[in-house]
C-alpha cells in the first residue's frame, strides 16, 4: 500500500522560498568569513528576506534554537558581522542585512576572538617546560615569512584595488593615503587605516563629488602648507576631509 504524504527529502519552492538576488549570493561567497559567521549572516537572510522582510527583530533564543550554538558564541559572530558592516542594526533594534557591498569591511582587527588561556604544559624529565607551544609559534613565524615572501606587500597594488568603485569609501580613504601621504609598510597597517576611517569615509561616499572631495582635500593641503611656514603642521584625517566638507 503506497501513503501519500510529505517527501521532506524533496523540498519545493512553493512550500516557501527565499529571494536573493544573484549578485548578493556571488558577493557573499566571494567573501572570505569564518564558517560559523556564514551560517548566522544566512540565518539572518532566512528570517528576513524569507518572509519579504528588510529587517527583523531576532532574539539570541532564536539564534541559539536555529543554529545549535551557545549565546556567547552567538554573541561573538553576531559582533563581528556587524564590525564587518554586513550585518547592520536599526533604530528600531531590528537587524538587517547590508547590500553595500563597497561599505564592508572585512579584514578588520576589532572582531571578537576566544579568550582561551593556553593550557599549562607538563615538564620534561629536566624540569623544563615542554618545548611544544614555542616549536609550534616558531613554525607559525616560519609560515608567515614564507608567505610574506611569495606575495610582498605593495601599497599601489593595494590602492588601485581599492580605487576600483570610484567614490566608494575605499577610494576616499585611498586618496587619504595618496594624497597626506601616509606611510603604509604592511597589510595589518593598511588594514588598521581601514577600520580606522571606514564610518567617517562613508558619510562622505556618495554624498560629496569626487571634485568637491579633492577640493577640499586641496584647501586642506594648503592649511598644512600655511601652517608648517609657522613650524606647527595640520595633522589632517579622513575627519578633517568630512569637516570640510560639512562647513
């Protein structure tokens, strides 16, 4: 005898479905995330875009209920996209996904990591501690080095990516180094740059031309001209650009 019922091995679309545009699915997974962030950015893209919602107010129950995780670590991934400006909380304390793609930031150092201490390690016969955690952070040293060499740090290289979407706020905060200039030796400074001025450089993208922003990069070069004829030069930033601007 043959039961019609459910096949819940054989989902349809027309028993629910999420609409993602295309260009917002070859985005996420173009994007370098940890795994646990990846399953919490598309919790939140199911609770939200899976009802026709923009928003929703999504409590760390819900989170904790629908991905099997403990509420700190809930918590931490939660932190983190919305340091990466993926994921973006509302007025109304509702949390959305962010479609700028241009605005994220993801390779920042303020994301929230576990605060493990190292365990203790059993000494040897001689009463030494074992030397396994210091092999282990010399080979890491090693990696690093190795890595480093096969793929050196040049800063134009560097800045013509972020040029790619003009007026984006990359390309304010690249015309920042540019144009100061600022010393720039390494990826973790670039990217420390980055996190510094990336919510002043987006008040500033899309709102400013990108003749009114070097007009009032100029005029900021020249107070620094001005000043340092007197021995006491303008320290300018991203800040001061979006000061200028606002006068």
């Amino acid at each position: 005898m043959v039961f019609a019922c459910k096949n819940m091995a054989n989902p349809q679309k027309e028993n629910g479905f999420t609409a993602i545009a295309n260009e917002i699915l070859e985005k996420i997974v173009a994007t370098s995330l940890p795994a646990g962030e990846f399953r919490l950015l598309f919790f939140v893209l199911r609770k939200t875009y899976g009802y026709q919602k923009k928003e929703d107010r999504i409590s760390l129950t819900q989170f904790e209920k629908g991905l099997k995780l403990s509420r700190p670590t809930v918590s931490k991934y939660l932190k983190n996209l919305k340091a990466r400006n993926i994921l973006v909380v509302t007025p109304l304390l509702g949390i959305k996904f962010n479609k700028d793609w241009d605005s994220w930031v993801v390779a920042t150092p303020l994301l929230v990591k576990n605060k493990k201490k190292p365990s203790s390690y059993a000494p040897t016969k001689s009463g030494s501690p074992a030397p396994t955690h210091k092999r282990k952070k010399e080979k890491t040293k090693e990696r690093i080095a190795e890595t480093s060499s096969a793929f050196p740090f040049i800063l134009e290289e560097k800045l013509k990516d972020m040029e790619k979407v003009e007026n984006s706020y990359l390309d304010i905060i690249a015309s920042f180094i540019r144009e100061k200039p600022v010393l720039v030796e390494n990826s973790k400074q670039l990217s420390a740059i980055i996190t510094r001025y990336c919510r002043v450089a987006q008040k500033i993208a899309g709102v400013y031309t990108n003749k009114q922003i070097f007009e009032a990069i100029e005029k900021i070069k020249q107070d620094d001209k001005e000043m340092s004829k007197h021995g006491n030069g303008l320290d300018w930033t991203v800040e001061t650009i979006y000061k200028k601007l606002t006068k």
